[in-house]
C-alpha cells in the first residue's frame, strides 16, 4: 500500500503506513488477512481519503494475492458526496500517476460510475440503501463519513454480498460524529475500543486519535497529540485561526469534533448571548 501511495503521488505519513501495516497482516497458517473487518477513526484532514485510495487501487491492482476481477465499493454520507469524492480526489490522482493511468479507465454512466483496472477489477460507489449491493459480490467495503449513518443500513445491504468471499474486508472511517447523534459509528468505535482492550489479533482491527474528553482545546500540546498530521500537511498556523475562529463564533465543540476528535454534542446558541441576564434584570419592572 506504501508504494502504490507513492505511485499516486501521495507518499504515506507514518500513522498511515501503521494503518496499512496492521490491516493487511497475513495469516502465516492460512495465508489469508487476519482482519475481515477494520475501524479508522481521525480529526478533519489527517489523510483518511488518501489512505482509502492507496487501499482500494491497491486491491484491485495485488493480483498475486487477491486475484483478478476485485470489487471494491466507496461509501459516503450520500452517493452525491461519494461521487463528488470520486470525481474530485480518486479520478485526479488516478490520471495524473504516470505509472496507473494507463493501467485503468473510468466509466461515467450515471448512476453506474466506476474505475475498471487492466485486470477487470472494478472499483465503484453505492448508495447507502437497503437494496445497495443486491445482485453483486462484493470484495471489499469503505464505509466512508460513517458518522453521517443513522443505522446499520450500509452494513445490512452490503455485508451479504461479501460472504463468499476470500480476503474480504469492509472498513469503517470517519470523524467523531455528535455526542448522541451517531447511533452506528458510536457502536462501532465501542466494538473497536473493547478490541483493543482485549488485545484481539484477528477479525476486527481498529485506529484512533483523540484527545481525551477533558483535555484543554485550546492547549496546542494536545493538537499534536491527536493530529498526526499536524506539522506534515497541516500547518499548526491554521489550526490556530480555525481555534480563534471557533471562539469568536461560540463553536467551540465544532473546533473539539472536527479537529480534536471528541465526541461532544452540537453548539447551541446561549439564550442570554444577545442581552445578558443580568442587564435584563437589570432593566426589568419592580414588582
């Protein structure tokens, strides 16, 4: 996955190569991936599309390992969203590596748009729906924005087409959602969290950087212990004014979600912001 990230012209940072590292572990006994199904969960900006990408042209491309003919789904919030992803990221980088352009070829039939490589993988998008993946075989999954999913919809639909499979994986990645407000991703990075505890060395695999709930949002020590990009391709300057920026407009638990990776719930406006209680006290009739 590392070289076909530098082959995209995206050359992976330490925290992806990790990921990468762990996730595609190989069974010596069996010779198939340990993990079937594997969380990611990281700040706004930290490299989480870059690492779908390197992964998903990198199943459809190892076809000593995986074989011919891999299909690989993308997910967003949306299947509008997935597609303006695909259209906007996975296609740009795809035509501009002089070693994949000529290796693949998009098809643009709406509703049917997809990535067929020189080996008949197809890499495609579905929309999260209960009919999403009937009638296929599905190799692998990329639950992407999963924090957007109000139900285990994206699993029910597309899970079944993946059991047949060998070396299936279906990956879950996101943001912190809203405290409350996330009912799917929150179970998965429960389950993910418990794995971890329990030191399991197969089936689930699952990533996160955070800061602690109570950590001082405004300390910049704690901006480079939960960012891992920070300081590589994003600059410390600009989540200093995206901070200010959060105080000044009382969003602060916007700033804590997307940058922090902290689960809190959804600013709401003060009802004394615009006149102060004590000035309307202040202004009120005797009685």
């Amino acid at each position: 996955m590392g070289k076909v990230a530098r082959l995209l012209g995206k050359p992976f940072m330490p925290h992806q190569q990790l990921v990468a590292d762990v996730v595609l572990e190989i069974d010596p006994a069996t010779g198939c991936l340990v993990y079937d199904e594997w969380g990611l969960l990281l700040p706004r900006q930290e490299g989480k599309s870059t690492l779908v990408e390197a992964k998903a042209v990198h199943r459809c491309t190892a076809t000593k390992f995986f074989g011919a003919r891999q299909h690989v789904v993308y997910t967003a919030q949306t299947r509008k969203k997935a597609l303006e992803k695909w259209e906007e990221d996975f296609l740009p980088d795809l035509e501009a590596s002089s070693y994949f352009r000529n290796r693949f070829k998009p098809h643009k039939p709406p509703g049917n748009e997809h990535f067929r490589f020189a080996n008949q993988s197809r890499w495609g998008l579905e929309a999260v729906t209960d009919t999403a993946g009937h009638g296929s075989t599905i190799d692998e999954v990329y639950a992407d924005e999963a924090f957007a999913h109000q139900d285990w919809r994206v699993e029910q639909s597309l899970e079944p087409a993946m059991i047949t499979r060998k070396n299936k994986q279906f990956g879950v990645i996101s943001t912190a959602g809203w405290l409350n407000g996330s009912p799917y991703l929150e179970a998965k990075v429960a389950a993910g969290r418990a794995a971890v505890l329990e030191d399991r060395r197969s089936g689930r695999a699952y990533f996160e950087w955070s800061a602690p709930q109570d950590a001082d949002p405004g300390d910049e020590s704690v901006w480079w212990l939960c960012m891992p990009a920070l300081g590589r391709t994003v600059p410390v300057e600009a989540i200093r004014a995206r901070y200010r920026k959060a105080l000044d407009e009382g969003k602060l638990n916007e700033f804590r979600r997307a940058y922090l990776n902290q689960w809190v719930p959804r600013d709401s406006l003060d009802e004394w912001s615009v006149i102060g209680r004590d000035s309307w006290d202040a202004c009120s009739w005797p009685s």
